[in-house]
C-alpha cells in the first residue's frame, strides 16, 4: 500500500480514481505475459513434434532402405527378376509405406492433443468476454 500512497503523490489528482487500478494493472500484465508463454509453447510443441516425426521418417527409411534398394538394384542390372523377387520386393515397399503412413497418423494425434491442451490453457489465460457484445449484430440489414 506504500506504493499506492506514493503513485498518488506523483500522479495529479483524477488520474487515479481507485487504489484498484494498480492491481488491474499487474493483472493484466500477468495475463499477457502467461498468454505469450502459452504461444511460445505451442510454437515449442509445433517444432517439437515436426523433429519427432522427421526422427521417425530416418528411421523408418534406414531400416527399409537395404531391401528396397537391393531389389531396385538387382532389377536395374539387367538380371531378370523373378515372380517372387518382385512379391518381395512390393511387399517391403508396402511395408515402407504402411509404417510411414502410420507414423504420420501417431505424430498428428500427438500434436492434436498437445495444441489442444495449449488451447485449452489459452482460452483459461484469456479475459472473460461480454458474450452479449459479442452476439450484438454490427450490421444493418439491407431491404
């Protein structure tokens, strides 16, 4: 409260009609800034889960990638390749393309969650608003 006391002191009269004004303020300079560690976070989730799901891809290419090359290799050399080479050869492809389609499933359900989370805490951090404002129609409707 010496605070206040003092802000009046400095402050001319009329400037400051309540001892509450300093405490709205501080108020809403916390919101603000837990809203921007909220945003940063999201964009931190965002990364995060962009570097998983790319971690995953190289991992996903460098356990297919000897067999799926090593077929491709044997039928760019000319060698004829056999019915079940080429079975072989189509089911590790279909393998490949199955774990990163799934991979790519897990990661958007992970960061689904997660940016819904962060959403969910933004709407919390944000001021309540007048819903009736909201809904006012700012428009005239043409006849």
């Amino acid at each position: 409260m010496v605070g206040i006391a003092a802000m009046r002191h400095i402050l001319p009269p009329g400037t400051m009609t309540s001892a509450d004004a300093l405490p709205t303020a501080q108020e809403d300079i916390a919101r603000q800034s837990q809203m921007a560690l909220l945003v940063t976070q999201s964009y931190l989730a965002i990364a995060t889960g962009s570097f998983r799901y790319f971690n995953g891809l190289t991992q996903t290419f460098a356990a297919h990638q000897h067999s799926i090359f090593s077929h491709l290799v044997r039928g760019g050399l000319g060698a004829q390749l056999s019915e079940e080479s080429q079975r072989a050869m189509t089911e590790s492809v279909r393998a490949y393309l199955r774990e990163v389609g799934e991979l790519a499933e897990r990661e958007a359900r992970l960061m689904q969650t997660e940016l819904a989370q962060l959403a969910e805490a933004i709407t919390h951090a944000a001021p309540a608003s007048d819903t009736r404002s909201d809904r006012q129609r700012r428009w005239k409707v043409k006849l």
